[in-house]
C-alpha cells in the first residue's frame, strides 16, 4: 500500500520587497499622480512585472535625456552618477531621488576615503547600475574588482596601489568579499575598510543558507536580472545543490521536485510579496510521489 504525504513549505524570514525598493516604489507612483511627463533612465528596480505595472502608469524608460525639455526624472534606486543629475537639472528638468539610502551611504563612503587619500577600491560587479553611480560620485577614477582573479590582475597591472580604501556593492555577499579582502592584505601596505553591504542584505542571505540546509529543495523566487537574486540563487546552491532559481510560479519544475517533502523558499528585495505567495501556493498544491506505507 502506498500513502499520500503532505508537503512542507518553509519560508524564508523576510520575502518580497525591502525598505529601499518599496521607498523607490512609492516615490515613482507618487511622482506619476502628480506630474504629466516622468522618466527615468533604465528600470526603477530589476523586476519586470513591478516595471511594467509603472510603465503601464505613464512612465517613460528612456536611453538619455538630450531630447527632454522638460518634466521629471526620476533616479533609479540603484543610483545615477551625480553629474549626470546634475546635468538634467540644470537642463531645467525636475528630478525625485529614489536612489536607495544605503546606496547613497555608499556613495558618501568612497567620498569620505578619497578626501582621506586613500584608492576607493570597490569589490563589485563593475557593470552595476550601483558601482556605475559610486563611481560617478568620486573625483578620480577608482578600481572595481569582482574576485580575486581581478584583483591579482590589477596588481600585476600597477592598478592597485599601497594604500586602499575598501567599500562593498551593497548587495554583495560579505563571505565573497572577505576572500578579496583577505587577498588584499597580502598586497597592500594600508587598508581602510568601510562595511557598506546592506544589512537587510545580509540578514536574508544568512536566513536563506540556513534554510537551504534544512530543506530537500531550495527555491529563490526573482528576476534573472536582479543581481542579489542571482547571488542568493548561488549562496543558496552553494549550500544545498539542489536550488532552483525561478521567476515566477509559472516557471516552477514540478515534475522535478515531485519526491521533496519539504520545500524552502526565498526572494530577491525587488520581488513582489504576491509572486512569492504564488510559488508557496503552488508548490503546497503540486502532487507529490506517494511513499509506502509502513
């Protein structure tokens, strides 16, 4: 005889959007209910249905903005370099900042170590909307460098000096870039480090690879795009190789996950809470493979 066995869905402590994506959210709403003609330049956060839900409000996603006039721009919660704001306001161009203020506490951090003389080295993804808007905070050029394979790279190069200042992108894993910064030690003669990972960050990743290690399947629900999804997917695969990075309930495996009793689920911060609900539901309704019976 066989049985059928009920699922177990454990979910991640804090799911869908943090305080910096709601805050960025709710300021480009209000910006559309209170003027005609609002853009922005790329997209507000890296989730396509909370992006087309504003889109589908009025907002307009434009490459530059040589051709606007007038009307408001709104700062992507990722940040813009700051002569680039600079710039459309002086273009006569209304601006509303809902760059994330840990983002911009980065920012001030990589200032706060060049006043200081040291070389703002940044461990990031140098492609980042973030890093691009750290960088353009600073006066001079700083180094960016994503592992440790860069880092023996710039030093090889004369890039990297003997006397840094460390900041982290913000959504950067801290066991990542404490390997760099390890690294780094053995290179440099002076080392100023300024913690600019997010809390909120690091508190859901630590959640999240604790209950990867306690779950058959791990799943982390968030756009291929949104690079602490992509993160978390890793760190949580690291853990336990049997995670899945989905998008949404749509994309869900199923027929591959019909043996697991119990089920783990996480999101990225620019995650609507509802897609996560999706997948719980989903994954609580799917048929399971029935064990034998005693």
């Amino acid at each position: 005889m066989s049985e059928r066995t009920k699922r177990t869905v454990i979910m991640a402590k804090e799911v869908g959007f943090c305080f910096g994506v709601k805050r960025a959210i709710n300021l480009t709403r209000q910006a559309l209910a209170e003027h005609n003609n609002v853009f922005i330049l790329g997209d507000l956060v890296h989730n396509k249905r909370v992006t087309d839900e504003l889109e589908g409000k009025g907002l307009r996603k434009i490459e530059d903005y040589e051709d606007e006039k007038t009307g408001t721009m709104v700062i992507r919660a990722h940040g813009l370099p700051k002569t680039r704001i600079q710039e459309a306001r002086s273009r006569g161009i209304d601006v509303v900042d809902a760059t994330c203020p840990i983002v911009l506490r980065a920012q001030e951090a990589a200032q706060t170590l060049e006043r200081d003389g040291y070389q703002v080295v940044i461990i990031g993804d140098k492609n980042h909307a973030e890093i691009k808007g750290i960088l353009g905070a600073l006066e001079n050029p700083a180094l960016v460098v994503d592992n440790i394979q860069e880092l023996h790279e710039a030093k090889r190069s004369y890039k990297l000096l003997r006397k840094v200042g460390v900041i982290f992108q913000t959504t950067h894993a801290l066991e990542l870039c404490n390997s760099i910064v390890n690294e780094m030690l053995m290179m440099c003669k002076e080392i100023r480090i300024i913690n600019t990972i997010c809390r909120p960050v690091q508190n859901r990743q630590d959640d999240a690879i604790e209950l990867a290690g306690k779950v058959d399947l791990m799943l982390v629900v968030g756009s291929r795009t949104s690079a602490n999804t992509m993160e978390l997917a890793a760190l949580c695969r690291y853990h336990n190789p049997n995670t899945v990075h989905v998008q949404n309930a749509d994309e869900l495996p199923v027929e591959t996950f019909a043996h697991c009793r119990i089920v783990g689920i996480a999101s990225g911060l620019s995650t609507p809470e509802d897609l996560v609900e999706a997948v719980r539901v989903k994954v609580l309704t799917a048929d399971m493979e029935p064990v034998s019976a005693a």
